[in-house]
C-alpha cells in the first residue's frame, strides 16, 4: 500500500549508484528498468540518519542519475510506501505525475509533467550542471564526475578519488600486463565512519587498477593512504551491487598527488604548482588549472580532517593483544628493519611489544613489489592477520594486505605516542648498553654487548628519527632521541645545595620510613635535585634521575588523594588512547562483552594512571605513572582489578606509601627516581614526567 504526498524537502546524503536489469525485453524501453536509490534526510524527520530512502524508477533515474551528496530535491505528489519499517520511510518517483526540483549550489530545475515529454522528444536539454560530464575535454578544460556514485557502468568517465587501501588480491601478472589495484573513497562516504568505508554493504566498494606492460611488478605505483589521484578517460566495470572498478585504457592519463604531511585546511583556492606536488602514473603530459589545485587541496584536507580523528578499521588491535589471541585481525605497525635475504621480512613495532618479525615474502609477485619501496621508518597498515600463539617469535603475513599509511592518521599517532611512552622507558638501559658507560662509574672488563632487545628499541629510535620531526606551538623543535644529551655524569656538575640534616630525635617522633622507591640507574648516571628539573630540561636532557626527595600526595584517576589500590586503575582504549574508569568485573568478562566505551570503540587495556608529588625543600615536582605494570605496586593492572590476592598485596604497598607521606628520611633511606620527559599539547613549556623502571621496596620493622 502506498499513500500519496503534497510536497517533500530533503537532501541527498549518498546513493549507489543507477541499478538496471540484467535482461530487457524486446517490447520494453531500457530506460524503464532503471531504478536509483537515493538515501536522503528530509526537513524537519526525526528519523535517523540512513533510513529515508527515494525510489526514482524508469526515466526519473536516468535524468537523475547525476544527482549526489549535498543536492537538495523538493518531491511532489510522490508516493510514500506505508508497509515499510516503523523507523524507515520510503517514497516512490515514478510515471508522469510527480515533480521534483533539484537545487545545486545556486543552481534550480524543475521537472514536472512538460518537461518530461520535451526531454523525451528531443526538444530540451537538461542543464549542463545536471547532465554526466563528457571524457573528452569540453573546449579546453576537463569535465570531472563530481561523487564516485554518479559513475555509470560501461562509460569513460574523468574523476577524483582518494587512495584508500591496497586491493587484497595484489599485484598481479596476466596477458603480458603487471596490474594492481587500490580501494578508492571520495566524500560519497562522508556520513559513514571511516572503519566502514571497506565493510559497507551501502555503498559499492570502488577500485582504481594500475597497469604497465611487461612483467615489471616493481614498477608499479606505490600510493599512500589520503594520496589524491586523478584519472582521465577510464572504463568503467561495474559488477553490481557490490563492486565498481575504474580501468585504465591505453589512452588513459592518471596522475596522483602525496598527501601532504601536515594537516590542511580546507580552504586551497591560493595552491600553486609549488604547493600541489605530483607525479604521473599514466600518460605523457599532465597539466594542472587553479580548479585542479583547489579540488586536491580539497579532497586531501577532508581525508585528513577525518582519518586524524576516526580510527581506520573497527578490527584494529595492539601487536600484544594478537599474540594474545587466535582472531584474524588488522595492525598498524611501525618498520623497524628490512631483511630482503634468504626471503623478505620486516621487523616492526607498535609500541605494544619492543619488536616481531613478519615473514612477508607470499605471494611472490606482492612481496617483489612491497620490497621495491618498503622503508625503515613507513608506517603500514596490514590486513587480516593471525598469530600462532603467545610465544610466537614470527608471523606469516600475505604481503598483499598491507598498505602504507600517513604519519598524521590518529592509529599511527595513537601508536606513535605508545612507542614514545614505551621506548621511553627503557631509554637509560639502552643508552646504558649501546653507549660508553662514565669513566667514574665503569667497570673493569669487557663490557656485555647489547641485548636484543635493546638492539630492536634503538633501531625503533633510528625510525622515528627519520620520521618527520613535529613543530610545538611555541615554536621551537621538538628533539629527536639520538639528539638528546646522553645520560653521562657531568664533569662540572652545578654547585650541590648542602643537604638538610636529618635529626635522630626526628626520625624518633616521626618512625623509620616503612617505604623506600629506589631505580637501577641512580648509580649510572648523576642524580639531581628537584630545583634542577627546569634546568636540565632546558638544555634538552630527557632522561633523568632523581634523588634526595620525599612523597608528598598520591593522586588517583580522578585526581583525589588515592587511598585504594583499584582506584589507580584506568581503562585505555587501544584504538582512540582515551581514558575511563576501570570496569569493576573481571577484564576478560568485559572484553568478552565486547562493551563499547563512550568513543566509539571495544578493544581496551587496563593501565595504571596515577601521579605523585615529590617534594625537596620548597620545591614541587609531579610525577606521572602510566603503564601495565607498575614497579610501585608490584602488581598488573589487571590483576588488581580481576584478582582479590594481588589487589590485597597492591594495596598493602599502597598503604605504606601513605604513610611515608613526607616523612623525613635519613641519607641511607633516601628515595631515588628514573623519569623521562613527555612533550604533548596539554603540558607545560618543559613537559610532564613519566616514572620508568623505579621500584618500591617495603623496609623491615627493624
């Protein structure tokens, strides 16, 4: 049943594309097999976004067939099906009855009654703005497809598209041609989260192949998530409902454009040549008009300004979290070392793990071509793996599945900030074992060589050193590891304050200390007073060790003075690296549940997140603890929270380190610290501080 409606505003949010019978029969015109989808949101609906559809059958569909995202329709006299869902609504264009006005960034047309019958006997035209562009130039510029939508099946078509992963079938060989193929997006697929843009069943899956005669699979193109290209005369071959791929022909032109580094802005009218750079895949000359450059600048800040918030794929996890499980799922992975003999591998890391290999020399054809540009220092994405088990040392991953992706993406940024915060950690022990310890604490002997682990961690710091450096709003630089000032003892150290006597009868009224934080470096590199933090940092130290001090406060998640162990807990989310309160059921319950948290995501870890202020005379210092496993405590985060026994243990630990809040010790008593410097937005002009490798030791009684 259908009941008729007076009028309807709404927009057009995206559409698949025309849809037509396989087979027409010989009595009936083609153009009455057509039929448009359109999803639209109508003015004033309550509705949710998606779930208003209009039907545009026969001739409709084909006039507009160039409709897209953004356009504005007003329906007259259509039909609104009233069996449908009670929270979807469908209306129905068809025969000569209805009309519909479309309204195109200032521009009107109305089709009613008339102008079908004047369409229809050639005596009108649509509008130019309304109709396909043409594939050969149109006088002396180029007609370009304004959405991927509006690509008709078996036409040569001009259009811009965005690169979005590498096709999973990989490059391939066939009929004397080296092929491979890329999943392409455009804003087509603006209002679905970027994690669906592959999954959607919505929206075709468009792919844009490359081709170059001979068995030259190295030769072909590497492209780069949120690299614009743009194509000139490719054959379209839709394979209906689900895949339309854009083919090159032999007079085919396609150039692609590298999404810049930094994030844009929307606004590129002013681009030049200088600021559009690019390089051509296919054809012999490319030029490049003031609407080209804008039209790039365009699509690369709408890719940027979604990929740097959204997170790229709702099967992303931490390296750790794979070999902790026997799922299929995606990583993105930072290269650390190529090894091309006896087969291809890659050392890589997120942060999660200090490194693992991955054997990625199948098929033959896709590893030929990821060796050929494969980098210490990329960033990738890869698709579709699963590990063998917790102690698994390697994993087999299809070459094919892997794609580069940007440095300004929030998963490479999540990950980036993961490594820093990890690597940071085991900086001194590096340092320690890659460098010449001081000549007034070495040891006699042969120094130990460098384990590997640390050998992995200081190529993970070579990578990031060749990554692109980021500018801090004040202006200056943020330094690379290898620049920082190694953690030596100085020669000419400043003039040490005298110390404060401790009085016995002080430590009598007050009791002997119950706690003592003590970290392995304190007899490595000099240790310094809290008034000389600001100075040291200034002049680019990171890495430090603190001593002489006193607790003062322990602040929990919430930023209260902690008094339970469970309350030092947070839950982190392994996509997006927000932060929320620690589940109170076992962690493996909730992740079961697959619970999705109030970003979006499910895939989380437990960290402990607590700060400390230590005190040193009249100077304050706070201290932050962000990790798995704290050193203070003694316990997992998970165990705290899943485990009555190591909660207990934890919050004995706890306690006597409440009650050590700004005792006075004595020199054999003193506290020492290992901290590292973190850089970010919301911190001061020096960083915040991160504790690493410190322990908390319970002293006896007597």
């Amino acid at each position: 049943m259908a009941s008729s409606r007076g009028k309807v505003r709404c927009e057009i949010l995206y559409h698949r594309g025309i849809e037509q019978q396989e087979s027409v029969p010989e009595d009936q015109d083609p153009r009455e097999t057509l039929l448009l989808r359109i999803c639209v949101r109508s003015a004033g609906s309550d509705l949710p976004a998606g779930s208003e559809e209009v039907q545009l059958h026969g001739l409709w569909a084909a006039l507009l067939q160039s409709a897209g995202p953004g356009d504005l329709l007003e329906l007259e006299r259509v039909q609104e099906a009233d069996d449908e869902e009670p929270d979807s609504r469908c209306f129905s264009v068809h025969g000569d009855q209805p009309a519909i006005t479309v309204h195109r960034e200032g521009y009107r047309y109305r089709l009613d009654k008339d102008t079908l019958e004047a369409l229809k006997k050639k005596t009108l035209l649509l509008p130019e703005w309304l109709r396909l562009p043409p594939a050969k130039k149109a006088g002396k510029v180029y007609k370009y497809h304004s959405w991927l939508c509006t690509l008709r099946d078996g036409a040569d078509a001009n259009l811009w598209a965005v690169v979005w992963e590498s096709s999973r079938q990989g490059p391939q060989f066939d009929k004397g041609w080296s092929r491979h193929a890329f999943v392409v997006v455009d804003p087509t697929f603006e209002h679905f989260p970027c994690a669906e843009w592959s999954t959607t069943d919505k929206l075709p899956l468009f792919s844009v192949t490359t081709s170059i005669e001979g068995q030259k699979v190295e030769r072909l193109p590497h492209l780069t998530v949120g690299d614009v290209i743009r194509v000139h005369r490719a054959r379209i071959a839709a394979k209906m409902p689900r895949f339309i791929n854009i083919r090159q022909q032999s007079f085919s032109g396609m150039v692609a454009f590298p999404c810049p580094e930094e994030l844009l802005e929307a606004d590129a009218a002013d681009a030049d040549d200088a600021q559009v750079p690019h390089w051509g895949i296919q054809g012999e000359t490319h030029t490049l008009v003031p609407a080209d450059r804008a039209r790039v600048r365009q699509l690369q800040a709408w890719v940027q300004q979604r990929l740097s918030k959204e997170t790229m794929s709702q099967y992303l996890v931490m390296l750790r979290d794979l070999l902790e499980s026997s799922s299929q799922r995606d990583l993105i992975v930072q290269v650390l070392q190529v090894e091309s003999v006896p087969r291809l591998r890659l050392v890589v890391t997120d942060g999660s793990i200090p490194s693992i290999s991955l054997d990625v020399s199948q098929p033959a054809l896709a590893a030929k071509w990821l060796a050929s540009d494969v980098k210490v220092g990329q960033w990738l994405r890869i698709q579709q793996v699963r590990s063998t088990g917790p102690g698994s040392e390697v994993l087999t991953v299809n070459a094919a599945h892997i794609t580069k992706v940007p440095l300004w993406c929030l998963d490479v940024q999540v990950r980036r900030q993961q490594i820093e915060e990890s690597g940071a950690a085991y900086r001194a022990e590096d340092k320690a074992q890659l460098s010449p310890r001081p000549s007034i604490s070495a040891p006699s002997g042969t120094a130990a060589a460098p384990s590997p682990a640390a050998q992995q961690r200081a190529l993970a710091r070579a990578a990031r050193a060749q990554a692109p450096r980021e500018s801090r709003s004040s202006g200056d630089t943020e330094m690379d590891e290898d620049e920082e000032t190694p953690p030596v003892a100085r020669e000419t150290p400043r003039a040490a304050r005298p110390e404060a006597p401790v009085a016995a009868s002080l430590t009598a009224v007050t009791g002997r200390p119950k706690t003592q934080l003590s970290t392995i470096y304190v007899n490595t590199i000099l240790p310094i007073r809290l008034a000389d933090v600001h100075d040291a940092a200034a002049r680019g130290e990171r890495c430090m060790a603190l001593s002489n001090f006193t607790v003062a406060r322990i602040c929990d998640v919430s930023g209260a003075d902690a008094t339970s162990a469970q309350s030092l807990v947070a839950t982190r989310c392994c996509c997006c690296g927000h932060t929320f309160a620690a589940p109170d059921q076992h962690v493996r319950a909730v992740k079961r549940q697959r619970k999705v948290w109030p970003c979006g995501h499910w895939l989380f870890r437990l960290q402990f997140r607590f700060k400390l202020a230590l005190q040193q005379d009249e100077h304050l210092l706070w201290v932050f603890v962000a990790d798995e496993f704290s050193g203070l405590l003694g316990e997992t985060a998970e165990d705290v929270v899943g485990d009555s026994a190591a909660r207990a243990r934890a919050q004995k630990r706890l306690d006597a380190l409440r009650e050590d809040l700004s005792k006075p010790r004595m020199q054999e008593l003193s506290n020492s610290m290992a901290v590292y410097r973190h850089d970010g937005p919301d911190t001061t002009v020096f960083g915040s501080y991160v504790v690493c490798d410190t322990s908390l030791e319970l002293l006896p009684e007597n």
